[in-house]
C-alpha cells in the first residue's frame, strides 16, 4: 500500500493530510513535527494568544484525537534529520521511514541576531513558536521596558500587544519608514500614528548597533549613537524559507525550495507547499507566508499527489491586527508604481489601492470591510476601475465593482 509521509506539522501539513483524506486516499499518511504540540495557527501568536485571549486548545487547527480518527500517524517532537532521495526514506534520530511520495512543509525559521551584537542574550526573543511566546509572555509586565527590533507586521503586533499589557515599547526600524518592505507609505503612515497615539516610541531610520547587557539584555545601542534601556527585546526581523533538509537531500533551491506549478520539487516524488517552497507565477517566481497560502496550496499538492495535474493558481490576502484597527490586504503589490488612497464611510476608515499602470493590483484597507471586499473581488475577477474613479469620494464602488 502507497505511504505518503509528510515533513513539517504546521498549517500547510495539516492542510494537506486532512485533503488527501478528504479526496478518498486510503493508503498510510505518516505527518512528522518539530515541534510538541499539534498542528496550530501561528497568527494568534502575536495576537490574542500573547494578550492571554485565546486557550491552548484553540490554537490547535483540530484536535489530536482528529488524526488518529482520520489514520493519520502524527509523530510531534520528532525532527527529521535528512531525506535519502534514492532510498526513499526519512530520517529521525535512528528511526529510518519509507515513503513513496513525500512532502516538505517544514515553513519558515526567524531571523535571529547574531550572538556577536548580544543575539544570545537572556531576554531576546522571537515570535515564531508557541514555546516562543510562552517564554515571552511572563516578561509583558505592565511597567517593563520592550525594545522591539524590526517594523514589519509582527513586530507591530508584538508592539501593540505588549503596549496594551502596559509595556513601555520603543521599536526601531533600520528602513526610512514602517512596513517598507510591504506596503506604500500611505500604510506606513497610518500605523505609525495608530501607534504613537498609542505611546509606542518609533524610531524609523536606525538600525541596531548591538544589544547591551551582561547575562541579561539591559539595552540597545542604536547606530546613531542612542543608547536605550530595554528589560526585554522582541527581534522581528523576517523569515528564512527552512530548506536545510531540502537542499542537503539535493533538492533544487531558488528563494526556498523551487517547486513547479503543481508543486513537485527537482524530485518526482517529493513535492512542498507552504512558507518554504518558492513557485512560478505570472512568469515570475514568489514564495508567500501567509495561511491562505499554505493551506491553498498544500490542498493543491494533496489533489496532485493523487493525479490531479493542476497548477497552483494563489488569490493572495492577508490580515494583520494592532489595537483595535484590522488591516485587510487582497491581492500581491509586488511591482506597483502608483497608489490611490480612499477614505472609507467610517472614521479611521481607509483603503490603499495599488496599481501598475492601469492595473489594479491590490488593496490594503483599515477597518475597510467593505472596501476591502469590493477590491477583492474586483482583483479576482481582474477588473481595474480607473484610479480616479477610486480617488473620487463621489464613486458608489458598488455600481464600480458591477459596472
Ligand atoms: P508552519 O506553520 O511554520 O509549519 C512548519 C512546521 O514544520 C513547523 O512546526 C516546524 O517546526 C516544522 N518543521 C520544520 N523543519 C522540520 C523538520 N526537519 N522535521 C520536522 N518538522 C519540521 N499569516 C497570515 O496570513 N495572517 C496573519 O495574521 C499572520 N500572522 C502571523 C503571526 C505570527 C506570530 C507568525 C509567526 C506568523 C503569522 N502568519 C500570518 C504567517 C503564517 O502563520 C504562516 O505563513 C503559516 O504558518 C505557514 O504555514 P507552513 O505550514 O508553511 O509553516
């Protein structure tokens, strides 16, 4: 009987085991984790998880009873360590497991500061893991002082779940502005004035020189000379795709593991979904960390497994939560060169609209529903209402998304 085994227990794994069930495969599923607990939903983290919102079990994506219901053989606190292509096995400490067809969805791992700039320092800390945030939640004490490394999205949201536990935050960012890496300044703008209405101390435009303490982070020095005091530091400097595994068993690499449009990798029978694996799209190659990515294509990849053929085709959108303000993206920005900003019938309400010439690309909006469902809707159906028209605060965009 065919044995389908599975690297990685996180959102994508989970996904693609529970569809190969679904599609009617009846052979052996073995999904192998890292990490102690089952499969979770990592956005909490930085959310309601760490603001003590949202139980343990909560977080799971389903039960572990689950997997066993299903004959899914769940191995958790089990690392693989290498892949033997031409054998066809798995390694894990000295278990050696077949397979027949195998999947990567091993995500990513946080980039962490190097121990030479104080990175190994007793209260440093990343938000990746459920174990993460366990250990950084007892130092979120009202009155503690967090520095708060890196402005993208989970930096922001370390930022403002720190500051409503009574944190006194400072968060630097290297870049001129917030979020520069993925969104336009008329988004940048927005958070940082949510944010500093909040207290945070933002510090755009310096990097970290190094961290400061002996034992325990007492402090940063930035580059412009400053030096602050911290208790605690939060690094959110981005991800690595983690192809350790892959690239040691040989597999293709090109940002992550490059796979095809059905998701095969440079082995026929190992394929890979998720953070970790880079795919063709619109004649370029991108690799995307978001849920609605891992588990659209790790489905993807199940029904391939099984035959299916078919290319992986994303609808990219995204969510991010700081106070009481819900970011809304649809569509990929990548390559935009101008943007429309719309003010939304609510206060506080506003959608950026992203464009590459005439095209509309996509839509970040801020306690926007609607406008954000309008522009998603517009993107999937490749429509691109005039810039004008968006800028219009006369436009009915119900009649523009029909028209
Ligand atoms: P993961 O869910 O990371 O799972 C990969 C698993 O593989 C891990 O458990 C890892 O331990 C395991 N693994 C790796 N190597 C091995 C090995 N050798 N052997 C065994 N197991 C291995 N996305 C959104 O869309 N919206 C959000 O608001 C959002 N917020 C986020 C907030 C935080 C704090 C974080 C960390 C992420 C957030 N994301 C968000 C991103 C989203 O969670 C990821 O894109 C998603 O989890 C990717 O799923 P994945 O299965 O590829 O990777």
């Amino acid at each position: 009987m065919s044995h389908i085994v599975v690297i990685g227990a996180g959102q994508a794994g989970s996904s693609l085991v529970t569809k190969l069930r679904t599609l009617g495969f009846d052979g052996d599923i073995t999904l192998i984790g890292a990490e102690s607990a089952p499969p979770y939903q990592r956005p909490p983290l930085s959310k309601k998880y760490l603001l003590g919102e949202m139980e343990l079990e909560r977080l799971y994506l389903r039960p572990e009873q689950f997997y066993a219901d299903q004959n899914i053989t769940l191995r958790l606190d089990a690392p693989v360590t290498a892949i033997d292509p031409a054998a066809k096995t798995v390694t894990i400490g000295a278990d050696v497991i077949p397979y027949d067809q195998l999947a990567l969805t091993t995500g990513s791992d946080p980039r962490r500061l190097p121990a030479s700039i104080g990175g190994a320092l007793d209260g440093v800390f990343t938000v990746r893991t459920l174990a993460d945030v366990d250990a950084m939640a007892p130092a979120c004490k009202p009155g503690a002082r967090a520095l708060i490394v890196g402005g993208g999205y989970i930096g922001l949201e370390a930022a403002a779940v720190a500051t409503r536990m009574g944190v006194r935050v400072t968060l630097v960012e290297m870049a001129d502005r917030i979020l520069q890496r993925v969104a336009a300044p008329e988004t940048s703008d927005y958070f940082r004035a949510l944010h500093l209405s909040h207290g945070v101390d933002i510090r755009e435009g310096v990097g970290l020189d190094r961290l400061l303490g002996d034992g325990h982070v007492s402090g940063a020095r930035l580059t412009d000379g400053t030096e602050i005091a911290a208790d605690f530091v939060i690094v959110g400097v981005g991800v690595t795709p983690s192809s350790a595994l892959a690239e040691a068993a040989g597999l293709t690499m090109e940002n992550g593991i490059r796979v095809d449009g059905h998701g095969r990798t440079s082995d026929p029978a190992i394929w890979s979904a998720g953070d970790c694996a880079s795919f063709p799209y619109k004649g370029t190659r991108i690799r995307l960390e978001s849920v609605q990515n891992a588990i659209d294509q790790a489905e993807n990849v199940a029904e391939n497994m099984l035959g299916a053929n078919k290319d992986y085709m994303p609808h990219p959108w995204f969510w991010s939560d700081q106070y009481d303000v819900k970011l809304q993206i649809a569509g990929l920005n990548t390559g935009y060169d101008r943007t429309v900003l719309r003010q939304g019938e609510k206060e506080g309400a506003q959608s950026v609209w992203y464009y590459y010439g005439d095209t509309l690309l996509a839509v970040d909006a801020m306690n926007d529903p609607r406008n954000y469902m309008i522009g998603k809707r517009m993107i999937e159906a490749g429509k691109s209402p005039p810039a004008s028209a968006i800028a219009d605060p006369a436009t009915d965009m119900m009649a523009l998304m029909k028209a």
